[in-house]
C-alpha cells in the first residue's frame, strides 16, 4: 500500500503534545497519533486496550510528565510510549495497536493494512 504524509519531523517535539490523524480501524472511524519518544516517531491508534475510548487529556496530549508514559485519560491504564506495552492500570497486559510508519526527508509516513485503512474523507483531524 502507498505511504501517507501524517505530519512534518518538526511538528513533534521529544516527550511533547502528539500529532493525531483520522483512520478507519475495522471499517470504523477513530484516530491515532504519533509521538517522539527516545528520538523516533512512534504511532499507536488512539484508542485504550481497556475501553475503546480516545486516550488523550487534552486534544493531542497523550503523556505523562515524564515524556516516556502514554496515560489513558478516562481509567488511567499505562503504555510505555516506545512501543505501546501496558505497563499497568486496567489494560490488563493488553498493549496499544501500533501503526507502521516511517520517518524520512523530514516528514512521518504512514503505510495504511488491511486492517487500518484511510477514510474516504482523508486522515485530517
């Protein structure tokens, strides 16, 4: 499948606000969202492995003080924001679903799947 821009480098800052964008999970709209973590883009759909309820406090603010932790807003399960593992709370061991994506000539590129596909709208959030 044919790579999508999401976002520029510069629109992530290490252990800051994340950049989220539109994508049909199992033919439903939802988002997901890249953050800089350790220096690298990461991407997981915006959605907590508890409920299917969008994870950020604020619209694009998905980590904790510490940069490194994605905290779910509405029943606080923990992910380890490098590769989406539940690292406590009621996730219950069940991690992030984490989109491909590569970054490359300053922009993040997403490769959409079978199963995480793009909306006949576009990605714009």
């Amino acid at each position: 499948m044919q790579q999508l821009q999401v976002c520029k480098s510069s629109d992530l800052e290490e252990g800051g606000t994340g950049y989220r964008f539109k994508v049909l999970y199992n033919g439903e709209e939802t988002t997901a969202f890249v953050v800089r973590v350790d220096n690298q883009a990461r991407c997981f759909l915006n959605r907590c492995s508890h409920v299917p309820v969008e994870l950020d406090w604020n619209y694009g603010e998905f980590l904790d003080d510490s940069g490194r932790i994605v905290v779910c807003a509405t029943h606080g399960a923990s992910y380890d924001a490098t590769d989406g593992s539940c690292l406590g709370g009621p996730c219950d061991g069940n991690p992030l679903v984490r989109l491909n994506i590569e970054e490359k000539e300053g922009a993040v590129f997403w490769t959409p799947s079978e199963l995480i596909t793009v909306p006949a709208d576009g990605i714009e959030d």
